[in-house]
C-alpha cells in the first residue's frame, strides 16, 4: 500500500511521498501534485498521514476510512 503524507502548516499545506533508494543511500522525499495523490487515493490502495506541524498531530486516513472525515481532511476531490 502507497503512503502520502499531506504536510499542514500555518501558510498552506502541501503533499510529499518518500521513494526508497537501493544500496546504501538515503530515501528521498520528494513533493507531489495533490491531483497525483486523489487518483491514488481513488484507486483504493493509498493511505495518507495527515501530520500538522504546529501542534505535531498525526492521522492517518484510509479509502475505508469514514467519508466526512476524508472530506474534512482532504477536501472533496478524494471522495467518489
């Protein structure tokens, strides 16, 4: 299962994913477009850690997940 993580801090937020490198160097994480990680999100097989900077918070969302809290958290365009 892909993991997103959706980064919220007091000027906005933003999506970023961390891509495994082989051998010995260190993972990557890299920014994604929010449109990229909707149709993941809709293809069933992504969960998205919701991590607000100020307070330190975590959540994490799932496609089984209840639909007012991915509306919440995500916005409209992560519900079928």
């Amino acid at each position: 299962m892909k993991r997103y993580t959706k980064v919220i801090g007091m000027m906005g937020y933003y999506f970023t994913k961390e891509f495994e490198k082989k051998k010995r160097h260190k993972n990557k994480v890299r920014e994604v477009k929010e449109e990229t990680v909707a149709k993941s999100f809709l293809e069933g097989d992504t969960e998205i850690l919701i991590y607000f900077l100020e307070s330190d918070r975590e959540i994490l969302i799932t496609p089984f997940s209840d639909p007012k809290e991915i509306q919440k958290y995500l916005g409209n365009k992560f519900i079928q």
